[in-house]
C-alpha cells in the first residue's frame, strides 16, 4: 500500500511540474474561437419512440487516438446509435474526423491552446444544431492558470428545443472542491431558462453532479463502474426528460488504450410542454 502511495505521489509530483512548464493560452473570449461543421453525408436520428433521446460522452485523453475512439463508439449499441455525442479533451480537427465518420453535426470551443494544440469540448447531433456557445467557467487552475469552459448547443428535436452542455469540470488537483462545485453551479445557472437540458462529460468527481440533482435534474448515470481508475467521474444529467422504464443507461467496457475514460450513454424521453415546444 505503501509502494502504491508512493508511486502516485511521485506521477502526481510529475504531471503538476509538466503542467506550470506547459506554455498555455486561454481562451477568454466567449465568441471563438469557434469551429463547426456538417457531414457531408448526413445520418439522420435513429427511429425510435419518439420523442426518445440518445445521449452519450466520451473523454477521448487529450484527442490523440482518433481512430481508437471510433471503434470504441463503433462497437458499443449505446454509443453508436446515439443522437448527441459530448466529446472531451478534444481539438477542432479530431471533432471533425469523428462527426464526420458518424454523419454528424457538430460545434467545438476551444478552452485552452497548450503547446499550440486546441483543448475543448464539443457536442455532435444528429439533430440540426440551431445555436450554440462558449460558456467560461469560474477559477483557473492552481497549476498552469488553464480555463475550464463548456460547449453549448441548442439542437431541435422534432420541434422541441434542447439544451446541450459538453462539460469538462477542474480536476482535484487544480481546484478546490468549492471551485469546482461553482463550475457546475455556473453551467446549471446558464441552463435555467430552457426547460429541456442535457449536461454531460468528465466532472471529475462522483459527487458534483448532486448540485444539478438538487435543482431538479435526473441523473441517470449515477450508478455504475468506475470510468477512470479512481472513480466514476463521467456523467450525464436531464432536466425536462425522464429515462425509459428500462435500459436507460450505460458505460462502454473498455476504450483498447484509445482514452484513460470509458465513455457513459443514457436514454431519455423528453416531456414535451405545449407552451415551450416550439422556437
């Protein structure tokens, strides 16, 4: 146990004297810079009992292993039929190679430029994309003074507009719990207005999404394995959907070396209320 100790200490000693090295620029202005696109050959929403919803996310470690993450998302009914993918740890072009290989739309924000590469979020939809944005998130890191921000979609679900939020919350080691639950305060305060809503991504907790759960938001993928070593830190929460009966979750049970997170997916059923379903 000892050893064991010893061992993360010394990696975490490491990452954090990588990480004040690291030549970062923030991405501050909540316009851009902004990338977006749409696939060529377009796959439309999976039928299903409408108006059912597909969500799943997917931390791909620094948006390194592009082809890996596909067969991930390829091999697993949860993640390959889904309608939206939130996708982590990401860069405009590996955001474009995937939703283009899925026939998806898609819209990425970078957070930071570290080492002359892009680090965001993004959110890919079969569903047409009819507004999006950045959203900065309270506190740079402790380390390295890096900013969290989230990537915003407004999709149209067969008339319904729906809310997305590609999240990718500080990690322990740069902020303090506090900060962190400010984070996600920030991004449930943005999503007040709007009666149908998806948050999902790496929180890097096990806890922090009880704060959405507390203002009304199921949280279907509460239980399950742990999508890092550590913990299960990966998540997706609803406000104004409900999940079916049945097979209303799940997490992908490997990545082949493609990402240091397994992916996680949920169904939801969205509740439709006449005065908010259209534009």
């Amino acid at each position: 146990m000892l050893d064991r100790r010893l061992t993360l200490g010394v990696a975490l000693l490491l990452a954090l004297q990588g990480t004040a090295c690291m030549h970062v620029q923030n991405q501050v202005n909540p316009e851009g810079p902004r990338h977006a696109g749409e696939p060529g050959d377009r796959t439309p929403p999976t039928e299903r009992h409408a108006p059912d919803i597909l969500v799943a996310s997917f931390n791909v470690e620094h948006g390194l292993e592009i082809e890996g993450a596909l067969e991930v998302i390829r091999s697993d009914p949860g993640l390959r039929e889904a309608e939206v993918l939130l996708l982590q740890e990401m860069d405009s072009e590996g955001t474009e190679r995937i939703a283009h290989a899925l026939g998806m739309e898609w819209v990425y924000y970078p957070a930071t430029i570290r080492e002359g590469r892009e680090f965001g979020n993004a959110v890919l939809s079969r569903w047409p994309i009819v507004d999006d944005k950045k959203l900065v998130l309270p506190h740079l890191a402790v380390y390295g003074r890096t900013l969290r921000t989230a990537t915003v979609a407004t999709l149209d679900v067969d008339g319904t507009p729906v809310r997305a939020y590609s999240v990718h919350l500080a990690t322990p080691v740069n902020q303090l719990l506090e900060a962190r639950k400010q984070q996600m305060e920030a991004i449930v305060a943005d999503a007040e207005g709007h009666p149908h809503v998806i948050i999902g991504g790496d929180m890097n907790s096990n806890s922090i999404p009880e704060i959405a759960r507390q203002e009304g938001y199921l949280w279907p993928t509460r239980e399950g394995p742990r999508t890092t070593w550590f913990a299960r830190v990966d998540h997706i929460l609803f406000k104004g959907l409900v999940p079916p009966w049945s097979d209303h979750s799940g997490t992908a049970p490997d990545t082949g070396g493609a990402s240091d997170h397994l992916p996680v997916w949920a169904r939801g059923r969205i509740l439709v209320d006449q005065q908010h379903n259209n534009f």
